[in-house]
C-alpha cells in the first residue's frame, strides 16, 4: 500500500467530531501522518492529548492563527516555547499574516506572526506559515525576522514570482484539493513549475473541501473529510504529470525534510 501523509489539517477541530474513527479510516487509507495545527492557546491541550494517543500518527503544530491574533493571552509565547521545548518533533504554528479579513488587522497580527518566527528559529523548528492577500507583509516580516530553515506555505495561493523569491528562504509549498476547482486552475499551473522536492499535499480539513468528484468521504455542512486526501493527491499526480507511486515516495520524503529535518 502507498503511504500518505496530510501536510496540513486541524483533525482537533470539533466540527469533526470524534477524531479517532476518522484516525482509524485514515490508517485504512494508508494516509501515515498528519500534520495537526492549533489555531490559538486552547487548541494546544487538545492536539497533545491527540499526540500522546497517536504519537507515529500526529505531528503537532503548535501556534497562533492571524485569525485569533487578537485572543493570545500575556505569556502566551513563553508558554509555546515550554511547550515546544518539551515536544522536540513539533512544528510551529499555524501562524501568519492575512489581509482577507478586516479584524484583527495587520497591527495585531504582526508582531504575534514574527514572535512566532523567532521562536521556531531559536529552536531550529519548521513555522507552518498561513498567508492571505498580505504577501508583501509576509515579505516584510521576513526580512525583520529571518525565517527558520524550513517553513511551509500551507495551501499556497501565490504566484510564481512570489514562491521563487521564498525557495531560497527554504520554503515548501502544499497543494491544497480546493485547487482542483476550475476557477484555480492558475494555481494548478504554478504547482506545476514549482520543484518538486518542495511540494506537500494538504486537505486543511475541516475546510478547503475540494469538488465533488474528489470527495470519496462525505460529510455533512459542507465539512472536508481528511481521508480526501487521496483523491486529491490523485488528481494532483495527474495535473503535475507524474506517477501517483512517485507522487507518494515524494511527498513522504518531502515532509520529513520539512519536518524532521534539522538545519
């Protein structure tokens, strides 16, 4: 069987429900690993129990979201590093800048972004980095704070000219199965010219649910299944003109470079 692993999801989340039948249906579907991403302070309990539970299964992100910038409590930083210091495989976040929604705006999410940045730096961890319209703030924030040697661009919706200005950073890019949808059919493009040893396969469920000729596990309200993912990494194979069996060895071998390697 073909191993899988999902780059990005948030398998915590309570839309999903119960997360260990969907633990036990991934592992039927040869889908190995997940990266798991808190969004803020409270997820972080609840994705460390997962990993206690499944500890070959989870590969945890703890962070804060742009979205809930505004919600880190003080000392919310010097609790994260605890935190990573003690789970030595996390990675940092999901964490960033994003311009798509109005509040907390960029005065609050950046500072939180680049605490952030400097942490997985000091420890030499990936930063899973969510960006949203603010490319230039991205930009920004990375010439103030370099950047660890590794990170990901979680559901990567930039251009080309942006994604070979962040490749020498040491940036990796997953591929997300709303990509499939026609109208992103640019993005599709850009995957295509991107190094391969650079690209990971996402779901980023509960969201992102991609059309629906790529949904082998339906849920309900329009919620994104993350065993998806092996559809999507077909559809991904066919679009990107490789082997779905070369596809699988590459994005294992990618996400424990991402991940696991040290600099």
């Amino acid at each position: 069987m073909m191993l899988w692993s999902d780059a990005h999801n948030h398998l915590h989340d309570p839309r999903l429900g119960d997360p260990e039948p969907i633990i036990a249906t991934l592992r039927a579907q040869g889908i190995s690993r997940c990266v798991v991403n808190a969004t803020c302070e409270d997820d972080w309990p609840v994705i460390e129990r997962l990993l206690e539970k499944h500890p070959d299964f989870i590969l945890p992100a703890f962070g804060v979201h742009p979205w809930k910038a505004h919600l880190a409590a003080p000392g919310w930083d010097e609790r994260l590093h605890a935190l990573l210091e003690k789970h030595p495989h996390a990675a940092v976040g999901e964490c960033g800048v994003d311009r798509w929604i109005d509040s907390p705006g960029l005065e609050v999410q950046t500072p939180i972004f680049e605490t952030q940045l400097r942490i997985a730096r000091g420890l030499d961890r990936c930063v899973v980095i969510h960006c949203l319209k603010a490319w230039q703030a991205l930009f920004d924030s990375l010439d103030r704070v370099p950047p660890p040697a590794r990170f990901l661009l979680h559901s990567f919706n930039g251009s080309l000219e942006t994604a070979r200005r962040l490749i020498p950073l040491g940036a990796y890019f997953s591929f997300s199965g709303h990509f499939l949808h026609p109208r992103k059919s640019n993005l599709v493009e850009t995957f295509h010219q991107l190094p391969p040893d650079r690209v990971l396969i996402e779901t980023d469920a509960p969201d992102m649910l991609p059309p629906s000729e790529f949904i082998t596990h339906p849920l309900p309200d329009g919620l994104n299944h993350p065993a998806n993912l092996k559809p999507i990494a077909s559809a991904c194979a066919e679009r990107l003109g490789i082997s779905i069996e070369d596809l699988a060895r590459q994005q294992q071998r990618n996400l424990e470079a991402c991940f696991l390697t040290k600099a």
